[in-house]
C-alpha cells in the first residue's frame, strides 16, 4: 500500500471510529434513563451511522490501483453501492425490498470470495476440507435453529418470516464462503481475515435485524436495536479493508 494510500486510509478509520464511538454513546444512554429505557430513535445516531456508511464506501472507493485486482476492486464497489440502496430503502420502511437487495449483496461477496475455491479445495489437504464441511454444518444447524424456535414463534407465519428465511440463507452461505476463503487460503492472508471477520460481523449484525423486525417492543428490541451496527460497522470496515494489497503475495 502506498504512502499517500495509507494516509487516506487511516483518516478515514478515524472518521469511522468517531461516528461510533457517538452512535454508540447515544444508543446505549437509552439504558439508563432515570424513568426507565427510552425508545426514541434520536436524529444524531441516525446521522452518525449515515457516516459510518458514506467513509467505508469511501475507503472501497480510494482502494485505485492499491487493490487486489481490478476484477476484485469492482465487485467491492458493487457490493458498496447495493448496501447504500438498501440501507436507503430500509430507512424508507420498504423492509422486504431493503432486505432483497442485501441478498443481492451477499451475492456479489460470494462471487467475489469464492473465486478461487475449486483450486483451494482441490489443493487442501483432509483435515481442512473436514474443518470447512463442520463449519458449513454449524451454520445450516445455527439457521435452522434460529428458524424454528425463534423467528417462526414470534412472526407466527407472517409473510416477513419467509423474506427473513431467504436472506438468512443468502447471508449464512456468504459467511461459509468467507470463512472458506480464509481456511483454504484462496486470499492473501491479511485480506482473508479481514474478510472472514467482516461476514461473521455481517451475520451477528443481520441477526439483530431480524431481531428488531420481529419482536413487540421492550427491551429486548431496545438491545437487539442498539447491537445491530455495533457489528454493522465492523463488517462493512473489514470488507472494505478486505480489497487492499498489503503484500506481493498473490492469491
């Protein structure tokens, strides 16, 4: 990475550390409110978290010839440009249409990711194929589980039930795929870590999303509310961090 690259990168992680370091200060204040929880989704948290989505889209948008490949670079500002829309059209209230085009995203990551995986799994040795097939059977276990004993008894067969069951089957195969990438060492390692952890941010993210669409209110909602970009941030920074060359090592 180049002098002046790693400059504008590192401004930006600051920016992006700032505007959590508020949300998350205004989110969690909610707590301890001396007449109990307060619900109120306040305007500078919502501005703050705006932020955190404009300067990681920017740092995928600074990567220029620093990147792993073109090819790669262009899928990360795909990826950038999908979640502005849907962050766009959750905050419109479209919820269904918000979380199809997340789909779309997840898309896009595992294309991007899973680019070299017939090569990397053909060149693993056993233990590590065996180590990929458990933790695609814990993700599928995680899922169904969710499924079945928490999102299905609180929506009751709603039709946002089912839009959840799609996008938790997009988003836990882009973890795998992610996870994959880092096991068989398809990337760099620097930017398979990075991606490995931004999608298991991703997913705990998504999961609280879930969360706060399906139940009633209290505190509960509250916490699952104020968790969500706590691992959104995360995920969307590691992504982005994800298509920087740090080394000449090639995938």
């Amino acid at each position: 990475m180049k002098p002046g690259v790693k400059k504008r990168v590192g401004v930006l992680l600051v920016l992006i550390l700032l505007c959590a370091a508020v949300f998350i200060y205004t989110d969690f204040s909610r707590f301890f409110r001396p007449e109990g929880p307060d619900h109120t989704v306040y305007f500078r948290s919502l501005f703050f978290k705006g932020g955190v989505v404009l300067f990681t889209t920017l740092l995928v948008f600074v990567i220029g010839g620093d990147g792993l490949s073109v090819w790669d670079t262009r899928r990360l500002r795909l990826m950038a440009v999908l979640i502005i829309v849907a962050d766009a059209m959750l905050l419109m209230g479209k919820t269904a249409v918000g979380i199809f085009v997340f789909a779309a995203v997840q898309s896009v990551l595992m294309h991007r990711n899973s680019r070299y995986f017939l090569q990397g799994y053909r060149h693993a040795k056993k233990p590590r194929r065996l180590l990929l097939i458990a933790v695609g059977l814990f993700l599928f276990v995680w899922t169904l589980l969710l499924q079945v004993y928490v999102f299905y008894p609180l929506l009751e067969g709603k039709a946002l039930q089912w839009v959840i069951v799609i996008y938790a089957v997009f988003v836990s195969a882009s973890t795998w795929v992610a996870i994959a990438n880092f096991l068989l060492h398809l990337f760099p390692r620097p930017n398979s870590t990075l991606l490995a952890c931004g999608m298991v941010c991703f997913l705990l993210c998504d999961l609280n999303v879930g969360l706060l669409l399906s139940l009633p209110g209290g505190t509960a909602r509250l916490w699952a509310e104020s968790l969500i970009w706590v691992f959104y941030t995360p995920a969307l920074t590691c992504l982005a961090l994800s298509g920087y060359q740090y080394n000449t090592e090639k995938p």
